[in-house]
C-alpha cells in the first residue's frame, strides 16, 4: 500500500487513539533509541523517540499495538492494512 506524506499525520492520530482505548500511553521522548512498547510499574507505555521521521513513528506505533493485542478488536480495513503492513516492516 502506497501512503502520502500528509496521511501519515492521520494515521499518527488514528493509532494514538487506539492506543488510548487498549489503555497504553504514548511517550514521545528525546534519546539514542527506536522505541517500542514496555511495562512500566503495571502501566502500558509506548515509548516513541520524537526525533523519528512520521513513517518510523507510524511503524514503531503500529508494532507496539501488535504487541498489545488488536486481533479482536474492530478496525477499519485499511488501518488494520496499515497496521500489518508497517508492522511488518521493522
């Protein structure tokens, strides 16, 4: 699937708020790191370095949703492709 640019940003917004709704919070920080999903004193944390490019934040946001478990979860058709897809790419 061939993404502009300028989806990237919704995209970005879409997975935060799934994100949200698997309970996770999003980190964008600063530092010598891709990032990823982590637990953090029982509390889910993705952690995004926000120095990345919007593809990398999109692919390292996508994994970590992965991780937490989206497979029983409604998702439009194209952002579970999205998803998968950048995922995938590591």
């Amino acid at each position: 699937m061939k993404i502009k640019e300028k989806e990237f940003e919704d995209i970005l917004v879409d997975l935060k708020a799934l994100a949200a709704q698997l309970g996770a919070e999003i980190r964008f920080e600063k530092g010598d790191f891709k990032g990823g999903y982590c637990l953090l004193k029982d509390s889910k944390v993705v952690v995004i370095n926000k120095m990345a490019n919007l593809q990398k934040k999109v692919m390292i946001l996508s994994m970590a949703l992965k991780e937490l478990g989206i497979d029983d979860m409604y998702l439009t058709p194209k952002l579970r492709e999205i998803i998968d897809e950048m995922a995938d790419m590591k």
